[in-house]
C-alpha cells in the first residue's frame, strides 16, 4: 500500500542555516505549484550566530541553483570574492621570515606521465607549492579575482568562493524564500511536544504548529533534536580545544582594497581569521577558553591588529565543537549548528549547511522516510564531520610552534583521527594521491586539498627516484605559462567590485 507523501515540513531557526534550508525546498518541491507546505518559524527575541562570512566555493552552486542574481547577492551582502585562505605564523618564521602558505580552490589540472604535485616536489629548489602550481595564487599576488570582464555569473578561470555578511545574507534569502512562498512565522517556541520517538507539535507564544517534519535550526542549543534524545553528542574539544571566538567588526583599512583572500594568523592560543567585505573588515580570534579568558582574547586580537582602526562591534561566543551521533531521530532532523560545528579554519559551516539539506531531499524523497533511509543520512553527514575533524587536526599537528603549550599539544592530535598518523608517515615518502584518501570518510577534501596544507607546512616528501628533468621543466613551464595568461585575462579584484556595485 502506498505510504502517505510528506505535507508539511517545519523549520525552527531564521539564522543561515533555517533560510538556506527554507530555499532549498520551497525550491525542490514548489516551484510550479506547492506541494510541500515549507513553514519558517524564527524567535525575534533569540538572535542568530551573526558570524560566518567566509564560504567555501561550492557555495556558488547552491546560489546559482536557487535562481540568485550573482550581483545582485554581491550588493545585498556587502560581499567580495575568496580565491581560497592564507595561513600566517603555523609554523615558526624561517631565516628570519614569517611563514606562510596559500590555500586555494583549485584542483590539480591533468598532466603528462608526472602529476604536477610531484613535479614540484622533484624541481631544483623552488618555490612554494601554491606559487608553483595555482593560478589563485599568481592572481592574488597581483590583486586580480578570477573573473574576467566577460566571465559569466558564477563563474570564474578558476573556482572562487565569497566574503560576505551574515546577518545581510540572512535578510537577503529571508526576503527571496518569502517571496518564493515560504510560510515566515516570528514566535518564540517554548515547548516541543514528542511522542517519545517522534515530534508532534511546536507549542509556541503564537499558537500550537504540527507538521509531518520538523527541522531543527535553532543553533548551538538543538531545541527539537534535543527533546527527542539525551546524550546525542560527540565532543571534539579535546583534539580541537578551541571553544571560544570574540569578533570584531572594524571600518575598512584606508588605502588599502579588499583582500581576495581570507587571511588565518596562528597566535598564542588559536589563530585569527581577517575577512575584508567591500564596507568593513571582519576579524576575529578562535581560541582555547580553558587557557584564555575573554579580555586576554580580546587584547590579544586588537594587538595582532595592530592599528587603530574603528571599532563597530564586538562579540563574544561561546562555540560547541562536535557533532550529533544522529542528526535525524524520528521525523526531526538538524541541520547547520544544531547538528554540528567545527571551527570555522575552512570556512566549512555553511557549505555543511548545503550538504545537509541536498542530502536531506535525496532521503525524503520516498514516502515516509524508513530507519535505513534514517541511518544513512545520519552515517554520511558523521563522515563528513570526520572528515572535516581530521582535515582541521592536520593544520595543527603539522606544526612545529613550540611557544605555547597550546601549541605543543596541538602537534600531539594527529592520534585522535584514525589512520591519519599512518599515513602522514607515508606522505613522508610518496606524492598524497586521491586513493590514499579513498574509502575513509565521506569526503569533502581530496587529496588536493591535503597537499596545499602538507607542502604548506613542509610535510615534504623525500622522492629519491627522480623522474625526468624534461617532464619536471615542461611541467613547471606549463603551469608558470597557464598563471601568466590568467594574469593578463582577469580583473583586478577592486575593479570587478566597483562593476558590481553600479
Ligand atoms: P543561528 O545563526 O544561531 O540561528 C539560530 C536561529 O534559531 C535563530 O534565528 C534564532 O532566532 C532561532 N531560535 C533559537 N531558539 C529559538 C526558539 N526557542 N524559538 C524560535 N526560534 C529560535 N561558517 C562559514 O561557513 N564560514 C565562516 O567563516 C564561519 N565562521 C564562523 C565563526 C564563528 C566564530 C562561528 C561560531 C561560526 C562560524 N561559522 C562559519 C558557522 C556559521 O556561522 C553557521 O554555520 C551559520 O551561521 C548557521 O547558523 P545557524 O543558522 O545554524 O544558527
């Protein structure tokens, strides 16, 4: 017999992930006509997270998917382009200069008999991985984006993410999921009614709601999934102790246009993140509260900055690294900070945002959604915050700082992902290739990604089988060719902004 279709799906939380949410289905299931009725309830009295204004380039699928004029975002969200982030002071300067190495998008471009990974690893001394290999690397150096004049929406000679405001990004998709029928209801919930397996109703200051699913976005606390079951959590504080963050908004730097790039400083407890908008900076410093109080992070962070530039807000937040065992009991599932958080290094939080609620609609899209149906869901997205775990663990156990013991326990974390020792232990002695990585996690980061951070971080391999010196140059050559020609074919990062704001 056939099971009754979904009706009605209720999301509890206005903040990035409830909207991203909201859009998505009222999408999938609504665009011709509704099916699902997609209800948004948000507390006007509980405010949201109001940071998060890095992205992962991926993010771009999810806008162009949802119908976003890419200006027009850009405008509503104060917004710039990421050509990937920059890692400052991870590792101890070196004949006297201050390290640091680049991250970008990019994926390794096919090559000859010789992966260019370990062409650069074979050259005569030689510069940095990304200065070798990555075309974000040749624009950020000349202060280019990756588009060209003529690059259509969303698209770019290589793969780009943005910087832009959360709280203006919340306003922009509340006001596109209204207009594309989502049902915005403002009332505080106060109680969850459960059968013990299952939700059946919101109580809230404005009425009692029922709905066939409910989605919990309501932050750190998990209101719903937290009434369905006790002692669904995973901590990761003690490989990942960074429980803290104050952020502070400041004006622009004068004379200076907005960065293309995130910049990640590592200080003596955490490490700060600086995040230019094309109106104001964002900055802010993650760290481990069990060794710094709230005013000894906030002098810390003004003093990195440096200067005395003006303050328009700060803020301090208490963070909750893990995750859920199970993001989806019964009929509720949680999605965005209520399912999980890491810290923000990789800018992955709303990426993760997007891949629950795409993975969300694949699952429901049978009828009554059964156990298996429930278990995979739920084993996938632990994957992915395994996969992040570890991902985030190799930033620091890379590291050779020894100024704090913050940092010296932190060289001690690579036991706490599984195999991941091990296979450091390999990258000693061969290129990190994709099969190294296969059939472990979920994955979000390819071996690309881990290369970018290992040579990064002088997590070199010793190749003493050399491979030809022709294929090493050719290879070299090509690349430094490909950079020139992006060079020459892009916009300066300023000008592009200015285009966007007319
Ligand atoms: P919130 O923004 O906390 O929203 C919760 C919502 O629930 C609010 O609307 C609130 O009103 C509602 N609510 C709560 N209780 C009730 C109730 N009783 N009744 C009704 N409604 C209720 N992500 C990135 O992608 N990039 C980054 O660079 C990044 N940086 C970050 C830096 C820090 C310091 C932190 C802490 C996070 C960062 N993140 C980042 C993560 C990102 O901020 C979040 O993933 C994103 O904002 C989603 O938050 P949320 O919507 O789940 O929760």
């Amino acid at each position: 017999m056939a099971k009754e279709a979904i009706k009605s799906i209720t999301i509890v939380g206005g903040g990035s992930s409830g909207w991203m949410t909201a859009m998505y289905l009222q999408r999938l299931y609504n665009q011709s006509g509704g099916r699902v009725k997609i209800r948004l309830v948000e507390s006007k009295d509980v405010g949201t997270i109001g940071v998060g204004e890095a992205t992962v380039h991926s993010i771009r699928f999810f806008f162009a998917a949802m119908g976003l004029d890419e200006n027009e975002l850009l405008r509503e969200t104060n917004a710039t382009l990421k050509s990937g982030i920059m890692f400052r002071n991870w590792m101890k300067p070196k004949d006297g200069q201050t390290h640091e190495y680049f991250h970008p998008f990019e994926q390794q471009r096919p090559a000859g008999p010789l992966d260019n990974a370990t062409a650069w690893i074979q050259s005569p001394k030689r510069v940095s991985y990304a200065q070798a290999t990555s075309i974000s690397s040749e624009l950020i150096s000349n202060a280019n984006c990756p588009k060209a004049a003529t690059s259509p929406q969303y698209q770019g000679i290589v793969p780009y993410g943005y910087h832009l405001d959360a709280i203006l990004m919340g306003k922009y998709l509340r006001k596109k999921a209204c207009a594309a029928g989502v049902e915005h209801i403002e009332a505080n919930v106060e109680h969850v009614k459960t059968n013990g397996e299952t939700i059946t109703s919101i109580i809230t200051d404005k009425g009692e709601f029922t709905s066939d699913i409910f989605i919990d976005c309501t932050g750190f606390k998990g209101l719903l999934i937290e009434s369905l079951r006790e002692n669904n959590w995973q901590s990761f504080e003690q490989e990942l102790p960074c429980n803290k963050a104050v952020a502070i908004q400041r004006k622009p730097l004068l004379g200076q246009p907005p960065k293309p790039y995130t910049l990640a400083t590592a200080l003596t407890n955490g490490w700060a993140w600086e995040i230019d908008l094309s109106n104001r900076q964002g900055t802010g410093y993650v760290y481990d509260g069990n060794r710094l109080t709230k005013e000894e992070a906030e002098a810390e962070l003004l003093e990195h900055l440096g200067d005395s530039q003006e303050i328009l807000r700060t803020v301090h937040l208490d963070m909750k690294i893990g995750c859920r065992k199970e993001f989806w009991i019964g009929n509720c599932i949680s999605i965005g900070l209520s399912g999980g958080f890491i810290e923000p290094l990789e800018s992955t939080g709303l990426h993760i945002v997007n891949l629950g609620a795409r993975l969300l609609a694949t699952h429901l899209s049978s009828n009554a959604p059964t156990q298996p149906v429930r278990d995979s869901y739920n084993k996938t997205l632990n994957g992915i915050y395994q996969d992040l775990r570890q991902f985030i663990i190799l930033h620091y156990c890379l590291s050779d700082r020894d100024d704090t013991e913050f940092w010296k326990q932190a060289a001690k974390t690579a036991a706490y992902a599984k195999g991941l020792p091990e296979k450091l232990e390999l990258w000693r002695n061969k290129t990190c290739e994709f099969m190294d990585l296969a059939g472990g996690y979920g994955t979000i980061f390819n071996d690309e990604n881990y290369r970018f951070i290992l040579y990064g971080m002088d997590h070199t391999p010793d190749l003493s089988q050399p491979a030809s010196g022709y294929e090493i140059q050719n290879i070299l050559q090509r690349l430094a060719q490909q950079q020139e020609q992006a060079v020459k074919s892009t916009m300066l990062h300023s000008e592009f902004l200015k285009q966007v704001s007319r």
